[in-house]
C-alpha cells in the first residue's frame, strides 16, 4: 500500500510538473510573434523614432518630430540616393537644413538626423552629408527606404557686391537721378550747316543767275545824253520839233 501511495503522488507531482512546463512553452510560442525587436539607428548621427511621419500629413511633419522649421521634399540638384543611402550635398536655394527623416524597415518608425542634435547623437557637421539611411533590420544592415523628407528654414544670405546692381531700378544708390549722356552720332561726311558768303564776293554773280543785271542803264543814259546834244546843235531838228 505503501509504495503504491508513493507511486501516485510521483505521478501526480511529474504531471503537474509537465502541465506547467507545457503551459509555459505555449505561452511563449504564442507571444514569441507579437514581440519585434526594437529598431535601432545604426548610426550614431541618428536617433530612432517610433512613428511613421510623412509630407502631406496633417500638421508639420518636422514639429512633430521635434525638428525646427518646415516639411520640404528634396529638389533635385542637391542629393543623390538609392534604394537603402542618400547623400545630400547641398542646400536647397534660399534655405538651410535643420534635420532629415528617413523611413524604411519593418518597423512603423524611422531615422532623424539632426544638425543641433540631442544629447548622445552626432551632429550631421558641414556638408556633404553621405550615407544617411533608415533604421537597420534585424539582420544589421540599413532597410530599403520607404519614404524621406527634410526639414528646413530660410536663410539669411547677405548680398555680395558680385550680385547687386550698381544701379537698381534706374536710380543711382544716392537717390539722385543720373544725368543722361548725349551719344555723338557717327561722323557720315555730311553737314547741315550753310557757310557764309565769302567776304567780296561779286554781287553780278547773283543777277547773272537770275537773268537780270544793271549794264543796260548806262547805254540807255549814254544814248539820251547823246540824242540831247545833237537836238541842241541841229537847227533842222529844232524845226522839225516845232512845225
């Protein structure tokens, strides 16, 4: 009697055991899909965000993730970048970058790179920025990115004398109104001017050009003196002038 007693509560003691231990294992197996590592950066210039943030969204996608300014795509010109890194190797014109998101992986968050960062994040430095990514996959590599923006405000940029004219708007930078500089025309061999007459020119130059001159005055006078001085001396003539 005895040893069966022992026997069962041997048995008993080795299925409750086993209950336990199989109830454990299930339980496990069963959580074992639902916990996902936590993403991490995988550069130290990064910090990892657990929200997924995109252009268009309500509100400003950088306010959101912290980031001072406004939400802008990229233009072109100023990044080159494929499936999994971007480079970024200038500003946008008329702007400065404050940060960039980059989203990518099995996780719902992504990458922020800052250019004041927090405490324990790289800052991005001078330009060019190389190699910005998304969070890593389990695997330790970076994962293909889904999407990316960056973050911007406008820029104070003073005005060099190679750019600025020294005449805007037609006025000159005193306020005065230019004086306006006649151009000499061309010489073409042609004057408008007339000379004056040369001094003693002759004045029969301009009858003669007109038909009409002052030589005939004197034969007539000539020929009435001499008609008088004949009628005085011819007594027939007298006579003839009298009958």
């Amino acid at each position: 009697m005895r040893q069966t007693a022992r026997r069962l509560l041997g048995a008993a003691a080795l299925l409750a055991v086993t209950t336990v231990t199989t109830g454990l294992l299930a339980t496990a197996a069963t959580a074992a899909p639902d916990q996902k590592p936590t993403p991490v950066p995988g550069d130290d210039r990064a910090k990892y965000f657990d929200d997924n943030v995109d252009l268009g969204q309500d509100g400003n996608g950088c306010e959101a993730l912290g980031l001072p300014g406004d939400e802008l795509a990229p233009p072109a010109g100023i990044y080159t970048a494929d499936d999994t890194y971007i480079d970024i190797t200038a500003y946008p014109t008329g702007y400065t970058i404050t940060g960039v998101f980059v989203k990518g992986g099995q996780g719902g968050g992504g990458n922020i790179y800052y250019v004041d960062p927090p405490a324990g994040v790289e800052p991005l430095g001078a330009l060019p920025w190389n190699d910005l990514h998304a969070p890593q996959n389990p695997s330790g590599e970076p994962a293909q990115i889904s999407h990316w923006f960056i973050c911007v405000e406008e820029a104070d940029e003073p005005t060099s004398e190679t750019n600025t004219p020294t005449n805007p708007g037609g006025e000159n930078p005193g306020g005065e109104t230019p004086t306006s500089t006649p151009t000499s025309a061309p010489a073409t061999g042609v004057t408008t001017t007339t000379p004056a007459a040369a001094a003693g020119a002759n004045d029969n130059d301009q009858l003669a050009a007109t038909g009409f001159g002052s030589g005939w005055l004197l034969v007539v006078g000539l020929a009435l003196v001499g008609a008088g001085a004949a009628f005085v001396a011819s007594p027939k003539l007298r006579g003839l002038v009298k009958r």
